[in-house]
C-alpha cells in the first residue's frame, strides 16, 4: 500500500513528505524505504527541480543517521552534478549539499568543486548566512577538499560584521575549526570574534 502511495507522488510532495520525515526523525523504516527506493528512481531524480533535489538528499542524509541501513543516495548527489542543477543552488543549498557530502562520507571532487566555484558567485557568496558558512567549512574540512579561493572568500564572509554576530558558539567552533584543518585562514575570523 506505501509503495502504491509513494508512486502518486509528484517529485515536490516526495520531497516534502522526506523532509516532514526527516524533521520528524520517523521511525517507520518500511515506509523510508519505499520512499528511498521512490526518490532515487533515474526518472524520479531527471526530475527533481533544484529545491527539491536539495530536499531529498538532506532528508536522505539526515533519515540515513537514524536508519543506517539505507544506501547511500549516490543518484542525488550524481544529479547535483547537472549545470543547471548547480547553477540554481542558492548558498543555504550549497551548504546543505556539503553538509550532506560531508555527512554521508562522499568525496564527489568533480561535485565539491562545481559547488566551489558557484559559491563563489557575486551573487551566491554575500548570502551566506553564518550557519551556512559553518556548515560549508566544517563540511569541507571533514572531507578534507581545499580550495583556497573559496575558503579565503568564505572565512571574509564568515568575518564581516552582519555575519559574525550571528554566529552560534558551536557554529563559530565549527567554522574555525574548518578553517584550521584547511590550512589555517582563521586567525582574521579570530580576530574579528575577539
């Protein structure tokens, strides 16, 4: 009855109803399995708008900690690797997908180096929020990928006054210790919190 469901789904309400789920931290595994199996169909994932592709696989990742068994959700992170699926990624989808990345263990260079170069867009890199640079950083650093442009681009982000007094403890941990694991660009985000 749940796969018959999950098949009339359309790809935003697939995506939705994971995201409630994940939020939730659901403990029906039949049911994120059939929903897994659903979001990671070759014809369900060539349809996935951007937003929604975001959606599933944090869903994914986050539904992944609380069921271990679930595959790794590898026809998302190949469909995020689509010039136009990059290039709609606004910054809180550039940090969710590495979080994401980071999160499930998946060093995708060619992935980690599209969502790089299009944080650092004019009009992507200013509207990192501070959450999304801690996550992007610390997401970064876990799967041990530099890129120098964007992590200097991300700690000047990181270090401008609107951003910095938003930061939370943790978030700011986090963001330092990114930086530091990456070669050490937090000493001016140091000064600045200081």
């Amino acid at each position: 009855a749940e796969a018959a469901e999950a098949q009339r789904l359309s790809t935003n309400g697939l995506s939705t109803l994971l995201w409630g789920l994940a939020t939730l931290r659901t403990s029906n595994a039949d049911l994120v399995a059939v929903l897994f199996r659903r979001v990671t169909d070759p014809n369900v994932v060539a349809q996935l708008p951007p937003n929604g592709l975001v959606g599933a696989l944090w869903a994914l990742t986050t539904l992944r900690i609380t069921h271990p068994s679930l595959p790794l959700p590898l026809p998302l992170v190949e469909r995020a690797l689509h010039p136009d699926v990059l290039a709609a990624l606004t910054a809180r989808q550039v940090a969710n997908v590495v979080w994401a990345l980071a999160t499930l263990g998946v060093r995708n260079e060619e992935l980690l180096a599209g969502l790089a170069s299009h944080a650092l867009k004019l009009d992507v890199l200013p509207t990192f929020t501070a959450q999304g640079l801690a996550n992007t950083i610390w997401g970064y650093a876990t799967l041990q990928y530099r890129d120098d442009r964007l992590l200097a681009a991300l700690a000047a982000q990181a270090a401008t006054s609107e951003v910095l007094v938003t930061f939370t403890p943790q978030g700011f941990a986090n963001t330092v210790w990114g930086l530091a694991q990456l070669g050490g660009k937090e000493e001016g985000l140091l000064t600045a919190g200081a």
